[in-house]
C-alpha cells in the first residue's frame, strides 16, 4: 500500500495548472485537465527555480514517484512501485526524451536518465500507472518524460554555478525563432575521495517549413565520466567524520556517452506525424559490486520510425518501428578475491561476449467519444510484437573462455547458444474524464507489458542454459479528481495493479517469470499561489 503526498507553494501571478499541457500522454499537447490519466508536469517555473544537480530534486516534487539518488549520476526509479533494481527494475518504466525513448526496448539501464538533457528541460512530465495505446514495451509502472524547449520567443539565459567539493556547472540556452541551442558542462569532485564526474551536455533543435509540413530537427549529445564511490562498511561507519568520506572503490568508474537525433514531421492540418529517429549509446564501468569486479562493456544503435494519423477528429492510428543492434562484453583482467568456492567458478578473462539485433513493429488505435459536452470516453488499444536476434561470440556454456572447466561444477556465467526469440503482446486502455466547473474527475482500467531484457535472457548464470521466460503484464484500474483555479490546482488518485509473470532471480540464480506483485495506494498533489 502507498500512499503519496506532494504540494508546492508558488509565490507568482500566474493560472498554475489552467492552461498546463501534458505531451507524454498521446505524443501530442493535451490540456493537463483533460487527460483521462493521473499525469503530473514540472513544469519550466519550477524548474528554473530548483536548478536540481541531479534530477531526484525534480522529482520529489510529484507524488508516488521517487528517484533514489546514487554515486555522482547514478539513480534507482520508482514509480508506484518499490525502487526497483537490475534489468527488471529499469524495464518497468519507460524514458524518453522529446517522445523518443532514451533506450530502446531491451536494452535499459537503471541509470539511464542520466542520458537525457534534463538540465536543459523546458518541462519533465511523469505518467503513473501503464502507458497510453501510443506507448510500448516497459510502459509499465510508469512513463518519465524530459520535454525540451522548441523555437520559439527569444530568450537567452547563461548561468555559472559553483558549490563545495569542487563543484561547478556552466548552462547556456538560447531559443531563437527557428533555432535552439543548449548547453551543459559539469564538474564535481565529489564528496568522497576519488568519486567526482565531469558531464557534458549537447542540445540543437531548428525548425523550418518544408512543404506542408512543419519540421524540427533535434540534436542531443551526452557524456558522463564518473569516478564511482563505493559503500563504506563497519557498524556506525558513516559517523566517523573522516572515515564516512574514504571511498573503497577508488578503482570504480563509469563511462557513458549518447546520441539521439530526432526528426519530427506535423502536417499543418496537425493530423498527420511522422517522426523518424537514430539512437547510440555507449557504456563502460567497473562492476566493484560483484566478486573479481569485472568489466562491463554494452551499447547499442538505433533506426526507429513513430507515425500516427487523425483519420477523423475522433480516431487516431499509428505505426511504430525499430531496429536495434546491440552488444554487451563483461571481462576480468584480475584473479577473484575470497572463499575457494569464489576464486574456482569465478574466472578471470572474458565472461560474455554476444550481440542481439531487436526488431520491433508495433500498431495502435484510440478513439475519443465525446459522449456529451462534458463527458470524454477514450478506448485505446496497441498491438506488439518484439524480436531478439542473440548471437554467442563465445563458446557457449559455462566454461572458462578458453573452454577449460571451472571447479564446483561449473563457472558462475554461463552462455547459452545462440538463438532467436520473439514476445507478442496486446495492451488496452479505457479511459473517462468528466467536466464540472473547473474540476474534472476521470479514470482508466488500463494493461500494460515489458517484453524480456536482453540480459534476463541471456546473461545467464549456473546451471541455467535458456531462460524460458515471457513479458510481464500488469492491469491498472485508477480513478482521481482533479481542478485548477487562478490560484491552485490539485489532483487526488487512487489506484489498483496487479502484475503477474514478474521476472526475478531465484536462489539459484535462474531467471524465473513465475512473480507476483500488488499495487495499491493513494496520491495528492497540489499546488497554491500565496498572491494571486
């Protein structure tokens, strides 16, 4: 059970939530007192109030939503859930930047928020529960949007920042009428010894009128070093003045880089969008929590096509593709450190070595019924189907790299034989928002889905040759009240889910789907201005 409560006092002349939108919804502007959904904005105010370092400041602010801060950059998510880890913990909830997820599906990362401009966000949007029929694969616990400024009215803003621990961060943006240029550049020497990072943010966006259509064309470049602190240890430890800032990891680091360009396509009409887009990520870092702290190597690039079309003012269709490439190497260069059962299953050289290339095609349909002037019935189906493409570039099973036998049975990681996988999954929705005044109460009976991870299917360990594993699905039934006035505007909700074939690691380390969970709690959020 869970229960949420947030409220932000605003001292400003301004309608709060009145004429707020919500683009994360249907990847489209939506007034936020339409949506048939619990959705939340932070919204440019609030943003350039906070000057958040590190994203988990923006979102405390919205409720049922945490953003556990790790090490530098690093982050767990939760969103009516608990903070969840690993693959299936990331796969639970969808990212995405400007509509484009930050990863494509399959390959997530827990940290991987840290690959949007969020420092340069006009907006951050969060969407609780499953996705709309518009969303896919890992619309699950929730969706997590950065919106970033288009051209528009000139305004230009540069602000140097400095604070303890070497900390310093430089941020230039200027929007112009067709063209948009942001920049962020990071330095932090960290709290511990040997725990700083440098981050470096690109983002362009130009817009121009090409036929009858209006495009803008989008830019985003990311890349984070980071020197990774591990947990001091000891009973009362972090009491220790200067023992709480040593850092046992003075070898750990992450590297991570990141590209995504975005070409978005709107008729003028405004009934016909076509996006087309290219992913690239790259990411390496010194496993310092696993026995022998191997080195994790993974990245993928990425060809994708949105689309949708307004074939009445009521019906709105679409078609979604992707093609992804993409790899993971893990490799020990030292001896394992411990017991004898440790140093015989744990060998030094290469661990896995394999790449995948995902396909995903996806169809989807909504209607909006306006059943009288007050009344708004949303139905929403989408349609999926995800492929996997694994290629073993080692020797399969679980041996040394050489092919020579570990001790105990087996060595701990174990490659299965290359294969092909395919996960085929339907997801509606059926929505209402009710209008009275300036208050509207609304609700969804909504399903969503992930499709398998990547490494829960072939990052295997033990004895496990195939993880025999499908989608998760989880059912969501939500119903709340919200308004908004010149000077506040609140949202109450209360929801159910149920999640069921929920992928975890057993005792054993075997990749199960034969999980449980239940979700219930209740949300309230509100904002008010002290002078109207």
């Amino acid at each position: 059970m869970l229960a949420s409560l947030s409220a932000t006092e605003v001292v400003a002349n301004q309608s709060l939530a009145l004429e707020e939108v919500v683009v994360t919804a249907n990847r489209a502007q939506e007034p936020w007192l339409a949506t048939t959904r619990t959705a939340t904005v932070v919204n440019t105010e609030t943003i350039a109030q906070t000057q958040a370092v590190h994203i988990n400041e923006l979102l405390a602010r919205v409720a049922g939503t945490w953003i556990s801060r790790g090490n530098g950059q690093e982050h767990l998510t939760a969103v009516r859930s608990p903070v969840l880890t690993g693959a299936g913990g990331c796969g639970a909830f969808l990212m995405t930047q400007d509509n484009v997820p930050l990863r494509a599906s399959g390959f997530c990362n827990v940290n991987e928020l840290f690959e949007s401009v969020s420092e340069l966000a006009e907006a951050v949007e969060v969407l609780k529960g499953p996705g709309s029929a518009t969303h896919g694969s890992n619309a699950l616990h929730g969706l997590l949007q950065i919106r970033t400024p288009n051209p528009g009215a000139q305004r230009t803003t540069t602000q140097l920042e400095a604070g303890p621990h070497g900390y310093t961060r430089l941020k230039h943006l200027s929007v112009q009428a067709q063209l948009v240029v942001g920049v962020s550049a990071t330095s932090d020497d960290g709290y511990k010894t040997d725990s700083g990072y440098g981050q470096q943010k690109l983002l362009l966006k130009h817009q121009q009128n090409f036929g009858a259509f209006e495009v803008i064309n989008s830019l985003a470049v990311t890349n984070l070093n980071q020197e990774t602190s591990g947990f001091v240890q000891g009973i009362g430890a972090y009491r220790d003045p200067d023992f709480k800032k040593l850092n046992p990891n003075p070898e750990a680091f992450r590297d991570v880089r990141s590209a995504r360009l975005i070409s978005d396509w709107q008729s003028e009409s405004g009934k016909l969008r076509i996006t087309p887009f290219l992913r690239w990520t790259d990411m390496r870092f010194l496993q310092h929590f696993l026995p022998g702290q191997p080195l994790e190597e993974n990245g993928h690039s990425s060809l994708g096509l949105q689309s949708s079309a307004a074939l009445t003012s009521n019906l709105t269709v679409g078609f979604d593709t992707e093609q992804t490439r993409a790899f993971l190497k893990q490799t020990q260069t030292g001896e394992t450190q411990g017991s004898a059962f440790l140093v015989g299953t744990i060998p030094s050289g290469k661990h896995y070595d394999y790449d995948v290339t995902a396909t995903i095609a996806a169809a989807f349909a909504q209607y909006d019924w306006p059943v009288s002037e007050d009344l708004l019935v949303t139905l929403g189906l989408r349609a999926e189907r995800v492929e996997y493409d694994y290629d073993n570039r080692m020797i399969s099973g679980r041996t040394k790299d050489d092919g020579t036998t570990c001790g105990f049975g087996g060595c701990r990681y174990n490659r299965p034989e290359s294969r092909s996988d395919a996960f085929n999954n339907l997801s509606p929705k059926l929505g209402f928002n009710y209008a009275f005044g300036q208050h509207r109460l609304f609700g969804q009976l909504s399903k969503g889905f992930r499709a398998p991870q990547a490494t829960e299917l072939y990052r295997l360990q033990n004895g496990q040759n195939v993880a025999d594993i499908d989608s998760e699905a989880l059912d969501s039934l939500e119903v709340g009240l919200r308004g908004a006035t010149a000077r506040l505007s609140y949202q109450l909700t209360g929801f159910s889910m149920k999640k069921e074939g929920f992928i975890f690691q057993d005792t054993t380390r075997a990749n199960v789907d034969n999980g449980e969970t239940r979700h219930q709690g209740v949300e309230i959020e509100g904002r008010f201005a002290l002078r109207g």
